[in-house]
C-alpha cells in the first residue's frame, strides 16, 4: 500500500510541467443544464469611463455555473439603465426572462456606488433592488458582488464569486523545476506567487477565515516534509512540524484553532491534531494501518480521514478527539481524501474503480454515492463554499488542469491553463 502511495506521488510531481508562473486560468464552460435561465445583464449607465466592464465580468460569473444563459450584448435591444425605460415587448423577443439594468456614479469619497435592479421582463415587475459599493482601483471585485447577488436572488444559496482559490504549478527553469503556490481569484484572474520553491509544494488548505494558507514542503537538504502556515496578509511563515517522517495532509478545524494532520515520527503513520495557540500535539488514531487525509466536520465534532486498515483505502471517521472509528465509504474499489460541504450533509471523495479514479459525492442521508466527474484520473476534490460546485485536478494526454463540476454533476467547466496545474482547494465564500 504504502508503495502504492509513493508511486501516485511520483506522478504527481513528474507531471507538474512548465507553465509562466503567473499566467491566470482560463474559464471554459463545457456543460450546463438544459433549462439555465435566460438572463440579459445590459451594461450599466455611468461606467464608459472603467477599463473593465462590470456587467461583462458579473455575466461570466454567472456562466460559468451553468445554471444562467446570460444574452451577448450585440443581441441586447437598446441599454436601458432605469427601469422605466425598459420596453418590455421588445426584450420579450430576446427570450430573456430577466434583465438586471442599474448605474454606478461617484459616492463623494474617490469611490463608486452601484445601484441597479433585477426586472422580471414578462412581469414587468421589480424582482430585486440592490446596491454594491466599489473601491476606484477593485472593481472586479464589485462586479463578482452584482454576480453573487444575482445568483442568490435565483438559486437561493450565496455565490462564490468573491472566493479564491490556491493550487500548485511548476516551472521547467535551467533544467529543473520551479515550484509555486499560488493564490487568484475563483475564476482563475489576478494569480499571485505565495511561496516558491525548488522542492515540490502539496496539499494547500485554507483557515476558516480566508487569511492563511497551511501546506507541505519538501525539504530535501533536510530529507523530511515540512508542514507550515502563511498569513496571506503579512507574509508571515510559521513552522508547523518538521519532525521526522511524513509532516503532511494538514485540515484546518472549523474555528480555526486547530489542525489536522498525518504524522509518522512513532513510526506509523496516524493522525493527530495540533492547537495552534498551546501548541499542544494530540494523536487521535492508533493502528498499524496507514491513517492519513484527515477532514474535520463543520461542526467541529468530527473527523472523517483515510485509512486501508480494511485492505483498501476507505473513509472513516471518528470524534475529532479520537475513539471509536467508522467507516462510512462501501461503494466502489476504494475512496479517499474525503470533505465535508458546507452543510455537513454531503462529502466529496476520490473513488477508485474501472481502471481510475473519479470525483464523488457521498449523500451523509442517504448513503448514496454519485460519481461526478469522468476520469480516468482525476484527484483534490474541494467544495466551493456554498457546496454547489467541486473543483478538483483533471489529468489527460495534455497535462493535469483544474476542472468544476456541479455536485449533481450536470455541469461542468475547466480552468485550463498550458501545463499542468494541481492541488486545488476552494477558499471560504469572501463575503
């Protein structure tokens, strides 16, 4: 088994080849559900003057989850910014259902206020009236609000627009590789470099309040991994554990205060949590078999972790102070590196069977399993924060990218990118 692992491993760092170390992804939207909502988002009064368009960026947005069907603007009939201006019967021929026109004009303090409204065209009635206040220089971050507001007007959960997302590159420099951790936007734009190394960089994992990072570093001058925490906001690095054997597989608790972790100095590897602010270490797991992946409940009551204590990798989970352990995967060949959705009624694992591995989504009320995604080797499932998308890495004949899929699996997009990008994890919701 453990030879197993360290192969995966292998070709996990084998196939991180060269890309430009801040190149940002690119959005494709492959599949979306038949009935995605018909929307026209007309560009907002006030805005020639911006270098972006906001109405643009929030119709992206809005894309990319499959669920609308924003109308290009070359189809829009006429660029009302005011409800009364809207002329119902011409729109009706657009086959829109709803148009969102608003306005942004200077709020007195070097910054703007956006206000606009969602119109129901057939109606001809006010769905939703909003206003989004914008910094001069991040108004990207305005448009990702009108897009979350927008989403939740309609599928009645929050967006995730405004959420980040961390992933691992590499690049090929004077004959061996660079590698990067990098933190952008959800949709793959303003990337930047967190950490960059000459060793392999893995398992990024996100505090509950979106302001650190925890993930393992290879230390070959030291021969050991190395797990650490950075504060994205003061660049502050803090050693975590560097003890010997595996210092891996770190899961942030739902408050923040703690990690999970996959530690081998006694010799075998188990999983342990670590208080942040006492530092106190505390081994939760005692088994001969290989216990790793740990993920903690949102309520913070329980951990769920990996383990081939049954002959192949399955779930299982146990209090988050340790005892008793249950498995709660049977379906499939195997399943692994589990977590928990937003609501603690669902988890997304890697299921092995027919030749590869396979996003899954397991129903916690049902036990059913759905696989999601279509291989053949596809791994680091993570929730978006409202739990009604996965990103996760795709590998095929041209590399390893990211790709997202619904959790019922009926669409699907690819933050694609040239080489290969992986380890994703999907940050809290940003608002």
């Amino acid at each position: 088994m453990m030879s197993m692992r360290r192969i995966r491993l292998m070709g996990l760092l084998l196939g991180l080849l060269a890309l430009p170390a801040q190149a940002a992804l690119e959005v494709n939207v492959r599949e979306g559900v038949r009935a995605a909502l018909p929307i026209a988002l007309v560009p907002f009064g006030g805005t020639d003057q911006f270098d972006v368009s906001l109405t643009e960026i929030a119709s992206q947005d809005l894309a990319t989850t499959g669920l609308f069907k924003p109308l290009a603007r070359d189809r829009m009939l006429g660029q009302p910014s005011r409800v009364e201006q809207i002329n119902y019967a011409n729109w009706r021929t657009t086959e829109v259902d709803n148009i969102v026109v608003g306005s942004v004009a200077p709020d007195g303090n070097g910054n703007y206020r956006i206000t606009f409204k969602i119109v129901d065209v057939y109606k001809e009635s006010t769905v939703g009236s909003y206003q989004v206040f914008a910094k001069s220089n991040d108004l990207r971050s305005a448009a990702h609000m009108v897009a979350n507001l927008v989403y939740e007007q309609f599928i009645g959960k929050k967006g995730y627009f405004l959420s980040r997302l961390a992933y691992v590159t590499a690049r090929n420099e004077g004959g061996t590789p660079r590698y990067r951790l990098m933190v952008s936007d959800y949709d793959g734009q303003n990337p930047r470099v967190i950490q960059s190394s000459r060793d392999p960089i893995l398992s990024p994992a996100w505090a509950p309040n979106g302001s650190q990072l925890a993930y393992v570093a290879f230390d070959v001058d030291r021969g050991r991994t190395v797990l650490r925490t950075h504060d994205l906001n003061t660049g502050d690095i803090r050693e975590v554990s560097a003890r010997q054997g595996i210092n891996g597989a770190p899961a942030w608790s739902p408050d923040g205060s703690k990690l999970a972790m996959t530690l081998s100095f006694r010799g075998n590897p188990e999983i342990y949590t670590y208080d942040l602010g006492s530092k106190k270490l505390s081994q939760v797991t005692f088994h001969g078999a290989i216990d790793t992946e740990p993920a903690w409940s949102p309520d913070g009551q329980y951990i769920v972790f990996t383990s081939d204590r049954g002959g192949k990798p399955q779930v299982y989970r146990m209090r988050a102070t340790g005892g008793q352990v249950e498995r709660m995967t049977f379906s499939g060949e195997s399943n692994q590196r589990a977590s928990f959705g937003p609501d603690g009624d669902k988890m997304t694992l890697v299921q092995g069977g027919d030749g590869g591995f396979r996003i899954a989504v397991l129903d916690l009320n049902t036990n059913n399993t759905r696989i999601v995604s279509r291989g053949p080797l596809d791994e680091s499932p993570s929730f978006a924060p409202n739990g009604q998308a996965i990103i996760y890495a795709k590998s095929g004949r041209g590399g390893a990218n990211l790709a997202v899929v619904s959790s019922d699996g009926e669409v699907r997009s690819e933050l694609a990118q040239s080489g290969d990008v992986r380890e994703p994890a999907w940050s809290p919701a940003g608002y």
